[in-house]
C-alpha cells in the first residue's frame, strides 16, 4: 500500500508551525517569512518563489527533494492552507497562494465544512474541496494516487488529525530556530506521539535547522 507522508513541515522551537493573524498578505501570520527561510532558499524553493536567485544545495536542499522524487500521487491540506477564508465561499477569484501553476500537480484535497466544484489549474494540480475525516479523504486521495504516496501538506491542525488517528507513516519535520510565541501548535494534544516513531535527526550547518525524520515502527 502506499505511504502517508509529510515533508519538510516546518515549526519553530516552541513547536508553533504557523503564526497568529493569518492573512492574504500573511500565510504565516506573524511568523512572516521566518518559518520557511531555509527552504526557500532550496531549489524547489526557487522555483515556488521564481526571483532568480541561485538555489543553495546541501542537506536542507537534498531533504526537501525527496519529497518531491515523483513519489506522490496526491495531496491533502486543510482550508487554511489554500486561502485565509473562513465560512461559505464567497466568488472573490482566489486560486491559493501558488498562483496558476501551483507546485502539486496531482490532485490535492482540501478539507472543508463547505464543498465546491473541483479547480483545475495548470500542470495537473486539481483542488478537491472535500468535508471528510482523515480516514475517508484518505481513502479518496489513495484512489487518485494510483498506487503512488500520498502527501499531508498542511497546516498544522490538519497533520495533527492525521497523526492522531495514526495515519502518517513518515514525517519530515523541519525545526527552525526562531521562537514565535504563538500561533497554532503542531503538537498540542499528541502527548506520546514520538513513541510511535524511530526518530533520526540532521541539523543543516547552513540554515542551522534540525531535521528531524520520522518513521513508524513496524507493529
């Protein structure tokens, strides 16, 4: 079968994975930029930000591109990822933060209490707006996957649903050394969580972030 997979999620020190006061003009709220530096400052995150600046190789540029070695056939996130709006849809013209090429192309779903048609973007990525829980959107992606992994991109709550209900199977989690102070936690309520896991753990000399790798324990 294939895997559940979270790559490099970023969270700071004390464990908040997004800021408060999320925006249109903020996706991380009042984290800024600070949560995704390093990657941005990788090859696919030149690409994601196109403003021609070399890429920087190493460990934070190999990590984050076996993430995305093709292995992934679909993606689930939560609404927040996909756009600050809260409530029914209104027809204000947003299309998520990536513009029309987003960098999924896969079909992705994301989770909401309000359904709406599909959106077909450029270069294969369709936006599912689904309500399910973690196990039947899964379902949903696996069968879109066709054999290939499925990612859980984001945000934190939404990981937090799937590693709760002991779905994620390994997790790239990438601690940046800043601290925000609040925000949304990635951890709270997963008391004991890392028993379930062999955890490895990489720190980048460059970016100084601790990657921390998990995989779940054979049972």
């Amino acid at each position: 079968m294939s895997l559940v997979r979270v790559t490099q999620f970023s969270v700071s020190l004390d464990g908040y994975a997004t800021g408060e006061g999320q925006s249109f003009e903020a996706p991380f709220g009042h984290a800024g930029d600070r949560l995704m530096e390093w990657f941005a400052a990788t090859r696919l995150g030149r690409q994601v930000h196109d403003d021609g600046t070399p890429a920087r190789r190493g460990v934070d540029d190999a990590l984050v591109s076996s993430g995305w070695d093709g292995s992934v056939g679909a993606e689930i996130m939560g609404r927040g990822k996909f756009g600050p709006q809260t409530g029914p849809w209104t027809d204000d013209g947003w299309r998520g933060w990536w513009g029309e090429d987003p960098p999924f192309h896969t079909p992705v779903f994301v989770l909401t209490h309000h359904p709406r048609p599909p959106m077909e973007m450029e270069g294969g990525t369709t936006f599912h707006f689904v309500d399910a829980t973690p196990e039947e959107v899964l379902a949903q992606a696996r069968e879109a996957a066709g054999g290939l992994d499925v990612r859980i991109g984001g945000g934190p709550s939404t990981v937090r649903q799937f590693l709760a209900a002991g779905l994620v199977d390994l997790m790239h989690v990438a601690l940046v050394p800043i601290v925000l102070g609040r925000g949304v936690s990635l951890w709270d309520g997963l008391e004991g969580v890392e028993a379930g896991f062999d955890i490895e753990t990489v720190h980048s000399p460059t970016s100084r972030v601790t990657h921390l790798l998990f995989q779940r324990k054979e049972s």
